[in-house]
C-alpha cells in the first residue's frame, strides 16, 4: 500500500506522542519501500517499519 499524503488533526499527534513518535517520523516511515501499512478503519493506517535514524 502506497501512502502519499498525511492529514494530522490534534487527537492524532497527541496519539502517536503517546508512543514517542513525531509526526515526521511517521512520514519517513511512509516514504520507505520497505514498509508495512495495515488499513484498520476509514482513513486509518498501522505503519510499521524504520525512521532515517532507525528508531
């Protein structure tokens, strides 16, 4: 699944916060071919896979 745009709203970003993850960072996950997206809702991904700095 290619992702190729992000919309954060305030619930979101106080969300991923939660799991010391910056908007950014999910970004840099997004623009690696080598990651998994999992839909899990309308407009609702699961990202998994590397930021630039490997976290």
């Amino acid at each position: 699944m290619y992702i190729n745009k992000l919309e954060w709203d305030d619930y979101r970003i106080k969300h991923i916060a939660q799991h010391n993850v910056e908007p950014h960072e999910v970004w840099e996950i997004c623009e690696d071919q080598l990651h998994l997206a999992h839909r899990e809702g309308y407009n609702r991904y699961r990202l998994y896979g590397q930021t630039v700095e490997v976290r």
